[in-house]
C-alpha cells in the first residue's frame, strides 16, 4: 500500500522527511505537506541583500556530520557547497575584543593558560584552583553548564567564553541549559572518568588526524535556498500554504487533520502523520492522542531572536585580529560602549571575510548581527529602524566601522530557538517513546536532537523511515 502521509511543518525536518517519504515509499504515494505560514524553510531564509542571496536564518551546517552533505550529493547539489576561509573568531569581554582561544571545549578551557587572553588573572587563578578540588562525580545525573562550571572553574570562563559560544548556538543561558544536551563531549569525558573541567576539556578535544584539516563548517554557495528547492521537487508532494493544523485525531487505522481556519476548517484524512513543527505546536496536536508526549513537550521553552543583515559600501575593511580577518565576533552577556551604553548584539559575523564569495552584486560587503538572548526580551521588541541603529552603534563600537549601508535587512525569529534544559536528553526519550506507540505517527525537528541543520535532517528522515515501516507492516 502506497499510502497517504501528511507532513505537518514545512521546515527543513519536514521538508527532509516528505523526501525520504517520497524515496521509500515511491511515487504512488500521496504526500501532503502542510505548513502555517506563507513560506517553506522555516527558520532557514534567504534574502537578496545588495543584488545578492544571502541567509538571515542558520548561517552554515557542521560539516563533520554527514545528513546535509548526503543530501547534497543525493538531490545534486554537492557541488555548490562551500566552506569558510581561514579566518579567526573573537569574542567581546572584559571590555577588549581577544581571539577565540583555541584548546577549548565550547569555550571551556583544556589548561589555563590556553585562555590567559581573554581572562583576567583571578579568573585564571579559578581555573588553576580546581586542580585542588576533589573529583566531579555527576553519577550518570544532568546538570546546568552554568551550575557546574561556576562551581569548578569560576565565573569568568561561562560570562566570557561559555555563554557567548552557547549563546550562538542556543541564544541561551547558561545557568538553564543542561550539561548533556548541550556540551554532551564534556559529559561523555567526565561519565568516562575525568574527574576535573580541564581534564574532561583535554579528554574531550578532537584528535588531529594526518594531512589536511578537513573544514568544519559548510554552506551553500547561494543560500539555503538551494538545498529547500532541490528537496521540495525531489518530494514531490502537495503543498498547502498559510493553513494551521488545529487538531488531529484518530480515526480507526489513520487521522483526521483539522486545517485552516477555526469558522471554516477543512479535514485531511491520512494514513500516517509527521509532525514536523516547534515545541509548542505539537504539544498542542498531542495533547488528545499522546497526553504523556504533550506534558513533556509543554517543558520545552523558546527564545527568541532577531538577524540583522547589512551591506556596506565596496571597499570597507572588515577587522583582522593579529593579521588574520576575523570572522566575526562574539559578545559576552553585560558588555558596554565606552561611554557606558549596553550592546544591543550578541554577535556578528563578518560574512565576506568568512565566505570569499559573499559580496554583494556590486562588491559591497556584507555582514549580519544577532540580536536576543533567554529571557532577554527587550530589544527585540524595538522597530526595526531602532534595532538598525543600535545595531550599527555596536558595529561602530566593536571595529570602528561607520559606513553608511547600501542595503538592510531585519528577520525576526519569534520562539525561534528550544532551550535544551537539565534532563533535555530524557525528556526527548519520553517524548519519542509515546509517540512510537502510536502507529502511524513520527515526530521531527529542532526540538529534538540538536538546533543544526544536520540534526533537524536526521530528524525528518527518521521520522520518515518509522512511517514507511507502519504503513508496509500495519500492526508491527
């Protein structure tokens, strides 16, 4: 039986799914995909910026994993992928701008003096005095990074390189992310009997392999874009735009999908459900048919964030640390202008000098900021007009640029981003233990197993796999 799917959310999971879907199921099969806004990609967006695709959502993908580049061979597209030039990250703290140091684990340091540059002598000192601490036994338990680290090695390593490096990835804090979830290398260390930060850091840095350093992070040439037509034509599946999915229910061997709006809904009957979409939404869905997923699932929290993208004119110079472009700069929670004034970002990458080939039509430079952090809430309920200005006061802080923009652009990322609390990794195994006793239903996406792009395509094609396998053996 060929069967009919909907696949509910039309972000890169769900869009990842409807293709494995298509692939294994075979082109009998009727896919639906159903998204609520008027777009697909879901947070992955790319923007003409001076003349010029350019992404405002995730920004690369960790290349070390293999889904995103897989994908990319399989829809024909691996030629366009690109990778950063050799540019060096910095981070904003203690009031100086310093080179990301290397020799550390998501910013926590292997030895002391790896991250003399960017820590004042007491906070090297904190790190040095664990030495003298008696063993971390965690016991198999999760714990908050922030928890564990201001305990052990001090403050300064999560206000001034945990949290900026976390706050990039999550836009989070680091007092309520959880150890497991987010620095699970770090864990695994300390699981396998490091018994001190450092220890665990060494333990947990990647061993250099022979001959040339394979890149780290990917991208393709002219955005994400790319890779979502390719997956959506291979998918070939019915699109319904702008519908929300208000309920969904059982009904004897498959569902009935309450969509669109609430004076006039329509009904999809299916086979089988993916559902593809943030914490939130498919709490909402659950909450009927799998109650036990859609209480765990109402734990998972969001934050918010908002992307600047800027094109300055041909010919501006991007920073350089120590000789070498930057490409780009994390700020520390708390850091101020000169004149006492709070950043208003938390980061910028210098895109032309990180991707070569990313300049606008004209030459123009390009760059983007981040702005929002967990529980910060503020700034991001500015107009654009205003968050352009603070924006570029900070930039004008930060490397002394002053440029006047050829072109703009501001996206706004409501709810954007999981929070991958203490206990994240047992909440997602109760989750996906109910919904796997449902037949016919799966669940994707960035609320899972990790915010990247690689992590939300392993999701949808999961998810994927265990509906063909209830639909080619009913009952199993």
């Amino acid at each position: 039986m060929a069967g009919r799917v909907a696949v509910v959310g039309g972000g890169v999971a769900g869009l990842a799914a409807a293709h494995r879907l298509r692939r294994e199921l075979g082109a009998e099969a009727e896919i639906v995909l159903v998204e609520q806004t008027s777009r697909l990609g879901g947070k992955l967006r790319t923007v003409e910026l001076a003349g010029r695709p350019y992404d405002l959502g995730a920004e690369a993908f960790l290349a070390r994993r293999p889904e995103v580049l897989n994908l990319a061979e399989e829809l024909g597209v691996r030629t366009d992928v690109v990778h950063p030039a050799g540019a060096a990250a910095t981070v904003r703290a203690g009031g100086r701008t310093q080179r990301l140091p290397g020799g550390t684990v998501m910013g926590v340091p292997a030895e002391a003096d790896s991250v003399a540059g960017v820590l004042s002598d007491a906070g090297i000192a904190a790190v040095r005095a664990e030495a003298e601490m008696p063993p971390i036994e965690l016991g198999g338990a999760d714990i908050s990074v922030g928890d564990l680290l201001r305990a052990r090695v001090g403050d300064e390593v999560v206000d001034r390189l945990v949290e900026p490096l976390l706050g990039g990835v999550y836009a989070g804090d680091a007092n309520r992310l959880g150890l497991r979830a987010t620095v699970p290398a770090l864990a695994k260390a300390l699981d396998d009997g490091a018994g001190w930060i450092t220890a665990a850091a060494r333990a947990a840095l990647p061993t250099p392999k022979p001959g040339a350093p394979q890149p780290v992070f990917g991208a393709f040439r002219d955005g994400y874009r790319e890779l979502l037509d390719r997956l959506l034509i291979a998918a070939d599946v019915e699109v319904r735009l702008g519908l929300p999915v208000r309920a969904m229910v059982r009904t004897g061997e498959g569902w009935r999908l309450e969509i669109g709006s609430a004076p006039a809904p329509e009904h999809l009957d299916v086979d089988a459900v993916v559902l593809a979409v943030p914490a939130p939404a498919a709490r909402k869905l659950l909450q009927d048919p799998v109650p036990a997923a859609a209480a765990k699932l109402a734990e998972v929290e969001l934050a918010s964030m908002v992307v600047v993208g800027l094109a300055l004119p041909p010919g501006t110079q991007l920073p350089e640390h120590d000789g070498t472009p930057a490409s780009g700069a994390l700020i520390a929670r708390g850091e101020r202008h000169s004149g006492g004034t709070p950043f208003t970002a938390k980061a910028f990458t210098f895109s032309s000098n990180k991707w070569p080939h990313l300049r606008g039509s004209g030459g123009e430079v390009l760059l983007r900021g981040s702005v929002g952090r967990f529980g910060e809430t503020e700034d991001l309920r500015l107009d654009d007009e205003e968050l352009l200005r603070r924006v570029r006061a900070d930039l004008a802080e930060l490397t002394g640029i002053t440029a006047e923009p050829v072109d703009s652009a501001v996206l706004r990322w409501g709810g954007g981003l999981p929070q991958y609390g203490v206990g994240h990794l047992d909440l997602v195994a109760d989750v996906e233990r109910e919904v796997a006793g449902v037949p016919g239903l799966a669940i994707a996406g960035a609320a899972l197993h990790g915010v990247g792009v690689p992590a939300c395509v392993a999701t949808g094609e999961v998810a994927a796999t265990s509906i063909t396998r209830d639909l080619v053996q009913p009952g199993r």
